[in-house]
C-alpha cells in the first residue's frame, strides 16, 4: 500500500485522537484513582501520557495539515 507523500508518515486518524484525550485518557485517571496502589498509579500516569501525547500529535497533524491547504 502506498501512502500520499503529504501523508507520510502514516498518522493515525485525528478523531482516534480526541477520542483518547476525552474518553480513554481520563477514564485511564479515573480507573486508577479508584483502583488505587501500585497497579492505580500505573493506570493514573498511564491516562495522563495518553492525554498529553495524542493532545501534542494532534496539534502536530492539525498544523502540518493547515500549512499544506495554504
């Protein structure tokens, strides 16, 4: 399969994304704040990276995208 050059390389679809920012993420830092111990702080950290790297990627692909309709 060969992907468009301004598409390279392959990003994950942008509504993937707000998904993970809005749902999973914090529903991640709500598993662990109730499950609590070790496995709670994993999940915690776990749902605030996810936020935090799919909310820079996002940004990331919105701006490149907004750049190439110039």
């Amino acid at each position: 399969m060969s992907w468009p050059v301004e598409e390279w390389p392959p990003v994950k679809a942008q509504p993937v994304r707000v998904l993970d920012v809005v749902v999973i993420g914090p529903a991640m830092i709500l598993g662990g704040a109730k499950v609590g111990g070790p496995l709670g702080a994993v999940l915690l950290l776990t749902g605030v990276g996810t936020i935090a790297h799919n909310a820079r990627n996002f940004q990331t692909v919105a701006r490149r995208r907004s750049r190439r309709r110039r």
